[in-house]
C-alpha cells in the first residue's frame, strides 16, 4: 500500500508568507504525472499553477478552493513512490508495550488540522488587492471581480476606489498605435517624464508597431490633453494611470516608463497585477541629486523664455529638435505653467529628488530591468548602483536623459530584451 505524504504549499516568490487555493485540477484519487499541474495558488498578486514534482496520486484535499494558508502549511495528501521536496511522510503512530518489538507498528493516516475556510460568499481577493482596499477605504463585498475564478485584482479596487473619489481624476488622455502586422505580442504603455507628453514617444512607438507590438502612450495628470490633478503623490498617480489604462486594454501588458515615468511605472508594477515586464528608463527615485538648472530653465520656457537652452541638457536628441517641434513642446507646457511649476516643486524641492522608487522595486514580482544614458545631465547614471539585485542595469553610451531620441535602435532592443545585462 502506498505511503501518504503530506503536499506542503511552497514559496511560489521571494515576498510570499501564505497563499489562497484558488482551484484544484486533480480531484481526490486521481492520478497525476511529474510536471502536470496540480492546483492553482494565488501568491500576493499573481495566480501560480503548481507543478507536480513526482509522479503519484492525490489521496484527499485539505485545503479547499479558496482557503489561505501560510507556507508550509498542508494542502492535501498524496501518495506516489518516492518523497519529494515539497512533501513529508505522514507520521506513523509510535508502537508501546512489551510487545511492541514483536509486532510491526500499526500505520496511522496522516492528519493534519484544516485550514478555517473563508466564509460562505466572502470576495475572493489577493493580499495585495486587500491592502489597497484598505487603504482606499473600499469594501470588497461591492467589488466585482474580473480575474480568474471571479477573484478581486488590485485594478479592481483602484477602479472602484476611483468610482467613490468626487476628486479623482476620472480620465488621462491616451494616444494609441497599431501594431503593423498580425502578432501576439504584448501591448506597451509608454510614460513619459515631467514636461513630457505622450508625443515624445512617437519614434519609439512606430518601431514597436513595426515590430508587431499594440503600444499606448499616456499624458499624466497636468500634461499634454490630460487634466491636472490635486494629489501630486506618486501612488495616486499611478492609481489614476491604471484606472485610465484599464479603461481601453484588459489582460497583461508591458510598462515602459522614463524618469517620473518610471517612477510612475514602478508604483504600478506593485498594485495592478497584470503588470508582465517593467522597464525603467533614466529613471527618477534612485538617488537625490538632480539638476535643477534643467527644472529653472523648463519653467523659465514654459514662462516664455527660449527652450532651447532646456533641451540642450537633455541630450543630443532632444538639442537637435527643429524650432517647429520645439515650438509645439514649448506651446504645451505654456499652458500647464502653474501646474508644472507646483509639480516641479514637490518632486524636486530645493534642487533634491523627494522620490524614492527602491521600496517599490522591491515589491515588484514582474521581470525589471533599467536602462542608463552615460551622458545624462539630468540624473546621475551612477544610481544604478542604488538598483535591487533582482533590477538589471544596462548602460548606454553616447545618450543622455531621453535615450530613445538619442539611441532609439538600442532603446527597441532594450525593450525587446536583447541588451545584454551588464550589472
């Protein structure tokens, strides 16, 4: 007869202390092979299928669909050859008396206590989405859930934390292109930094199309066509991209993000769990030295004095524009001045970065990695340095702050994946 062992639920991330079952695909007494998934389990913000690592039977299931329980903790009993990481021997009882060396000791079932089930009709809902429930004051009994299973996703309650806000801002301007032929590939959103607008990306955006990809670009609050907003906080920005993303694209996507925009990105990598890559561009949040020559000269533009003494700082890309280009910028922030200028102030007050992305960074469970321009005078390259490990650092030669004006051919294969990492 075979022996039971019990399946432990495992540490599907760095981050994860407990999980919820999410569904079973094996049902008690069926058999399954090495490699064929056994169950689903949703870790902070992802859905996982588990694995089998053997070759065995499932015996009787312990934790139901939807129970949480910690790592480590059982989730069924098995049976099958030979024990495997993952699983432990159910404890056989301990033979007594005299007579006990005579007899073979009487194997006893494993036991194990039952993880407490959520409540009948409780919203099934990450540990991530219930944070941010709680922050946002949002009850998950009114929240419909649109993952698998019907489960509540961290979008979910930034959309309906959005719903409740007289205050918030209810739409970001996002410009969209096709991708150039038939692909399966990912769509981007592209975020640009302070000053910046979606326009700024439509170099790179073609390219991406012509490769097959669906990218997005959007205007943050107080930029291009997008109104501005009265929390100048980086997460609730990032809570107002999501709601407006969410609004035309549903299913995983990439995030592109450069300086603010990056920052902006990181944030979002840690609340919206269809987040797939994350890739940060001269990003903000990493150091506090900033040059706030290039700030002083974009409000002075924006006030009516010559850009192009700006755009020189930016790197040769952005100082090569043609005055019709340069004039168009220099007309969009014209009209945001003030809302700029309040921006400016509480990001970078006194000439210091009042951001801090690495918290964020290392929250993020997606694949991450960052791009740096040798020649940016805007932010120091060195930060990388300050990167989480699990954050990959590639270096750029002969570009500045805007790298995807200046090298755009190596910006496309950063965001494709095909720089190599040189951390």
């Amino acid at each position: 007869m075979a022996v039971s062992e019990e399946l432990l639920l495992p540490r599907l991330g760095e981050t994860m202390d407990e999980g919820t079952v999410v569904a079973w695909r094996k049902k008690p007494g069926e058999a399954f092979k090495r490699g064929e998934v056994i169950a689903e389990i949703e870790s902070d913000k992802t859905v996982v299928e588990m694995p089998a690592l053997q070759d065995g039977r499932l015996e009787k299931i312990l934790a139901p669909a939807g129970t949480k329980l910690a790592v480590g903790a059982p989730l069924a009993l098995i049976s099958g050859a030979k024990a495997a990481k993952g699983s432990k021997p159910a404890k056989a009882a301990r033979p007594a008396g005299k007579d006990a060396a005579a007899k073979p000791a009487r194997s006893r079932k494993a036991t194990a206590k039952k993880p407490a089930a959520p409540a009948k009709g409780a919203p099934l809902g990450s540990p991530n989405s219930r944070r941010l429930a709680k922050e946002g004051g949002v009850d998950l009994a009114t929240v419909k859930g649109t993952g698998r299973g019907g489960r509540i996703t961290g979008a979910n309650v930034v959309a309906a934390a959005a719903a409740q806000s007289a205050a918030h801002v209810s739409h970001l301007f996002i410009e969209r292109w096709r991708p150039r032929r038939s692909s399966r590939q990912l769509p981007w959103l592209l975020i640009h930094g302070l000053f910046g607008s979606s326009k700024s990306w439509s170099g790179l955006a073609a390219m991406l199309t012509d490769a097959g990809a669906p990218v997005y670009a959007i205007d943050l609050p107080g930029h291009g066509k997008s109104q501005a907003a009265g929390d100048f906080g980086i997460a609730s920005i990032a809570r107002d991209v999501i709601e407006s993303l969410r609004s035309k694209v549903e299913g995983p996507v990439r995030l592109a993000g450069i300086s603010l925009g990056a920052a902006v990105a990181a944030e979002m990598a840690t609340i919206d769990d269809g987040v797939d890559e994350l890739c940060l561009i001269a990003p903000a949040g990493l150091g506090e030295a900033v040059n706030r020559s290039f700030i002083d000269r974009m409000i002075a533009a924006a006030r009516g004095a010559d850009i192009h003494p700006a755009l020189e700082l930016l790197g040769p890309g952005a100082s090569a524009l043609g005055d019709k280009a340069a004039g168009a910028m220099q007309d969009e922030i014209r009209e945001r001045a003030e809302a700029l200028e309040q921006m400016a102030e509480a990001w970078f007050p006194q000439g210091r970065q009042a951001i801090d992305i690495r918290p964020a960074l290392g929250r993020v469970e997606a694949p991450a990695r960052a791009l740096f321009g040798l020649d940016d005078q805007i932010l120091p390259w060195q930060d990388a340095t300050r990167l989480p490990d699990h954050v990959g650092a590639h270096f750029l030669a002969g570009a500045g702050h805007m790298p995807h004006l200046d090298r755009p051919d190596r910006v496309l294969a950063f965001l494709q994946g095909t720089e190599e990492r040189q951390k």
